[in-house]
C-alpha cells in the first residue's frame, strides 16, 4: 500500500499547471521528514502530485452569508484542513440554509475579518 505524506505549505501554483511545476526542496524537504519521523517506509516517493487548494490570509475558512445577498451562503478557504471537518462544516451550512440558529459561534469565521477598519 502506499502512504500519503504531504508539505502544508509550498509555492503558489497555476491551477491550469499544477502538477508540472513540482520544486525538488518540498520532495527533499518531505524525505528528510519521512526519514526521521516514520521508520520503515521509504523516503522515495512513488507518485509526486500538487494539491491544490484555496488559503485565506490566516490559513481559517469562511462561513458567513454573502454581505450583499442573504440568499447566498459562504463555506470556502478551507486551506487544505476542511475535508476532517465536513460534517459539522456541513451541519453549520445547511443551518444556515435553513436560517436556523448555528450551532457553533462564527464570529471568528466571518468574512468581515478581513476588512479594514
């Protein structure tokens, strides 16, 4: 079986060109972490692929209404953590679809963050 072991950060890339502008630091970077940390698996890779992904300035996801449109729901930026999240992520959207009460409190993951006051 194979072992998926990736670098959460690295270079912007061109979606359209993602897997082809792969930098030997981040594949040396991540077989030096597999060495010392995971005993046994080998420090070769067998498949190099890109993930892509969206990042928020603060690496944190929006949940939020649209500022001009209530009808329109933000869930995006997840950063590359969102997928262990998706059930309550998805509890708390279709809540806000519903227009019910959220569970969880999402000041912090208002889009309003970012702005400039």
């Amino acid at each position: 079986g194979l072992v998926k072991i990736c670098q959460h950060d690295g270079n912007t890339v061109d979606p359209d060109h993602g897997d082809a502008e792969h930098v030997p630091q981040s594949i040396d970077t991540v077989s030096q972490f597999i060495g010392k940390h995971f005993k046994g698996i080998s420090t070769s890779p067998s498949i190099v692929e890109t993930c892509l992904y969206t990042m928020t300035p603060d690496h944190d996801f929006f949940l939020d209404y649209h500022p001009e449109h209530r009808n329109i729901i933000i869930g995006a930026g997840f950063s590359g953590h969102g997928f262990k999240l998706a059930p309550v992520i998805g509890k708390i959207l279709a809540e806000l679809t519903l227009s019910l009460s959220p569970s969880y409190d999402l000041q912090y993951f208002k889009l309003h963050r970012f702005q400039k006051t």
